[in-house]
C-alpha cells in the first residue's frame, strides 16, 4: 500500500507541477479581451490604410486630369502662337504690299504734277 501511496502522490504531485504552468481562466479572458482588442485596432488601421489609398488613388486621377488639361492648353497655345505668327507674316506681306502701292501712288501723282504743269510752262513758252 505504501507504493500506491507513493504512486499517488507522485501523481498529485504531477498534477499540481503541470496545474501551476497554465493559464487560470481569468488569465484567459484577458488574453482574448486583449486579442479582442487588437484585432479591432488592426481593422480600424486597414479601414484607415484602405481610404488613405483610396484617396492616394484619387489624387492621382486628379493630377493625371490637371496634367492632361495642362497638355491640352499647352498645344492649343502653340495653335495659337502659330496662328498669331501667321498673322504677323501676313501682316508684314500686307504692309510690304502697301508700301508699293504709296509708292506707286506718288510716283503717279508727280507724274500727273508734272504733266500738268509741263503743258502750262509750255503754254506759257508758246505764248511769248
């Protein structure tokens, strides 16, 4: 009887060793309440890392529209700039082409002064 009190014991004993390395069930509760808790704080920073990319996402749609309409008005400024260098060209054209023509117009009006004023000399030649 003396082994099998001492085989109870030693099983008491065992018990007892294996019972005071785990957890009591309050320990547990706090361990899940803190697991609890940080998987809550980990959905709350994937909610806030999901609409920081969302709104990453849509400032990168906006600077690809600013950039497009920055694209856009450069080449219509270019359109213009052309424009406006045709026009210039055209100008110069016109002007060279009015230059002529006031030439034109004086070298006329002299020649006219001139015959006029040839036949009254001449008249007046004749008349002495």
């Amino acid at each position: 009887m003396t082994a099998r009190i001492g085989k109870l014991l030693a099983a008491g004993l065992a018990a007892s060793l294996a019972l005071s390395g785990c957890a009591t069930t309050g320990s547990v509760k706090r361990a899940q309440g803190t697991a609890d808790q940080a998987l809550a704080q980990g959905q709350t920073a994937h909610d806030a890392a999901r609409k920081a990319q969302s709104s990453a996402d849509d400032a990168a749609n906006a600077a690809q529209r600013a950039q497009s309409s920055a694209d856009a008005a450069g080449n219509t400024a270019q359109g213009a700039y052309a424009a406006a260098q045709n026009v210039a060209d055209s100008a110069r054209s016109n002007r060279s082409q009015i230059d002529k023509l006031v030439l034109r117009v004086k070298r006329l009006e002299r020649q006219h002064w001139l015959m006029t004023h040839r036949h009254h000399r001449a008249k007046h030649r004749h008349a002495k």
